[in-house]
C-alpha cells in the first residue's frame, strides 16, 4: 500500500479520523472536506490512505485506484474480489495500531469511508478489528460482506451515521439500506441520513458531519 496523506491539528493530536476514498479517486479527494471538518475540531489527526491501482472489472478491467475488484454492483460477497477487500481491510487495521503506536487510543479513532472505501471501513469494524473505536462514518456505501455479520456487546455498541443521497446512481440508496438494516437488526445505533445529490458529497452533509465526529471525539 501506498503511504497515507496525514493532515497534523494546530494543536496536539488526541483524536483521529481516518478516512479512505473511493473507486478511481485517490488520498487527496476528501483532502479539502478534512481541512476545513480539522478547522472545526481541535486536536484531531486525519489520515487519508491511497488505494493501489489494479484492473476492475466493472469498470471495463480498466487499472485505476480500488481497494478491491467489483465484479457486479451488488450486496453479495460473490460480486467482489474477497482477497483483496481482506487485504485492504489489514492496512486499516495497520492504521489503527500505527495510531495507537503514536499515543492516540482505539476509542478516540472514526473510521470513516466513501463509496468502496466505506465497504472497507464497515467490514472492518464489524468484521475484523476486535477493539474500540469512536465510530463509523458510512457515505455513500453498501456493505456486501454484511450478510455474515454476528457482532459482539462492543461491536453491537458502535456508533454509525451512514450518509446517502437519494439519487445516486453509482450505488443505489437500496443498497445502502441493506447495510444500514443489518446493523439496526443487530441492535446498533446507527443512523441514516439522506441528501438530495447523487453519488457525492454536498455541504449540508460536511455539516451534519462536523456535528456527529464533535460529538464523538470532542473532549
């Protein structure tokens, strides 16, 4: 994997928010939502990671930037290249205890993802890291592993805010509730919010963003 891009607080870190982007963009996409999200909260680190580049093969097996291969547009664990997503999911893991590492505890990390890069965050948090975390931030996403989903008391405690707009067209809402209703089926508190956008970000949902990441690392 390619080295994170890491945005410093003005004052020392004691939260971190690492966020991955999604299919095709690259470490510097959500790099301006982070700067002025940082203006917002004092004492927050974010790391932007970049994805490798490998062929997709919705995509025509074009080589672009991709945390794992999509086969189809689906929930299914079968449209995807699992190896991958398993590989990817690892790194953020390695972000995590790099973290720790640095003096920034589990419990005071947001795992946050848009599009690909959110099914990454998702099963990470709810399938393969094993500790705290502050919260996930789920935007535009869709979980196609969570049909193995079984979650322990920590785990069922993990706050979500899974962010949609209701006219994508790259991930359909659909697929975004399917995620979202595994979770509140499981007991988690997670949210869900819609935008009127398409598959991409709008300011009203960087605010409500700003407002939900306050509440959770905050001091």
């Amino acid at each position: 994997m390619n080295e994170p891009l890491i945005l410093e607080p003005t004052s020392a870190a004691d939260a971190c928010v690492i966020w991955l982007h999604g299919l095709g963009a690259d470490r510097h996409d959500f790099e301006p939502v982070a700067r002025l999200l940082q203006r917002r909260l004092n004492g927050v680190r974010f790391v932007l990671p970049q994805a490798p580049s490998r062929p997709v093969t919705i995509n025509g097996g074009w080589s672009m930037p991709s945390w794992y291969d999509i086969l189809a547009m689906s929930p299914s664990a079968r449209a995807i290249n699992e190896d991958q997503l398993e590989e990817s999911s690892r790194h953020v893991v390695e972000l995590i205890e790099a973290q720790r590492q640095a003096g920034i505890e589990p419990a005071r990390i947001v795992l946050a993802g848009f599009s690909q890069g959110g099914a990454v965050v998702l099963h990470t948090a709810f399938l393969r890291w094993p500790g705290p975390l502050a919260g996930v931030l789920a935007l535009s996403t869709y979980a196609p592993t969570f049909d193995r989903l079984e979650l322990d008391a920590q785990r069922s405690r993990l706050p979500v805010l899974h962010l949609h707009g209701n006219h994508d067209e790259v991930v359909p809402p659909a697929l975004g509730r399917v995620a979202h209703d595994a979770l509140a089926e499981h007991g988690v508190p997670v949210e869900w919010r819609e935008y009127p956008m398409g598959h991409q970000v709008v300011a009203d949902e960087i605010h409500d963003i700003g407002l939900w990441l306050a509440e959770r690392l905050a001091r």
